[in-house]
C-alpha cells in the first residue's frame, strides 16, 4: 500500500491503526503479519461502499477503454465525480492519437453496464499542450 501511495509505511500504518480504532476496519495477526478487514457493520460502511461503486464506473472505463483504443497519453476525469460529488453522468477527458470508432462502441457498451452516461472529449497531444489542465478541474487517473 505504501508503494501504491506514495507514502511512507509508518504513514500508511498510522492511518490504518486510526481506521482500526474508528471501528472502520478490524484487524488480526497471522504470524508476523497484521491482516485488515473492512467492517461492514460500521454505520459509514454503506455510504463508503456506494463511493466506491461510482469509482468503479470510472474503473471499468480505464480497464475496458485503454485496450485497443490507440496511443492514449492521458486520461482525464472531469465533472461533478471529479469533485467527489455523485452524478449520472461521468464526464472524461482523452489525451492521444485514439480510434475513434472504437471508442465510441466500447463506450456505449460500458454505459449500459454502469447505468450511467459517459461524456468525453478527445485531445491530441499538441493541442493538450495548449490546453491547461488545473487540478482543480482536471483529476489525472491514467498516464502510461
């Protein structure tokens, strides 16, 4: 998890004993290890769930779209999901030189599976270069 993070282990620990200690997570040894579990019974337990959920939307996009789409640079969530607030529609942003035909069907197809309606735009690297891209709007979620 540290890798993944982008922290420290001490870090990544401080804040799964915190995790622990809210009751969001139960914890238990096997061996040297210390193994955590996510504790459904916990009151945020359902909300935290449903945000994930939405997150999956955007996950599914990533794993179904990248194959097969062409020399992707950048991909870009933007919108309310961006801003960590529920919506229907996901908006992304794609950087490359992309099959566009492609594109459009696997999209179609991922929308019907996440019952939820995906808005795009599509950038080619030079005018990306042009464009700026605030992290206040603009949330990074793949660049090879």
């Amino acid at each position: 998890m540290a890798t993944e993070l982008n922290e420290s282990s001490n870090a990544v620990r401080v804040e799964l004993n915190r995790l622990t200690e809210a009751g969001m997570l139960s914890s238990a040894k096997e061996g040297n290890k210390l193994l955590y579990r996510v504790n459904e019974l916990h009151p945020l337990y359902e909300p935290i769930n449903t945000m994930i959920k939405q997150y999956v939307g955007v996950d599914e996009i990533i794993s179904n779209v990248i194959k097969g789409l062409g020399k992707i640079e950048k991909l870009y969530l933007t919108g309310s999901l961006a801003k960590g607030l529920s919506t229907d529609i996901i908006d992304i942003v794609l950087v490359g030189d992309l099959n566009q035909e492609y594109l459009l069907s696997k999209i179609a197809k991922i929308e019907q599976g996440i019952g939820k309606k995906i808005r795009y735009i599509v950038y080619s690297a030079a005018e990306a270069k042009v464009k700026k891209f605030s992290s206040s709007e603009y949330l990074l979620i793949y660049a090879p």
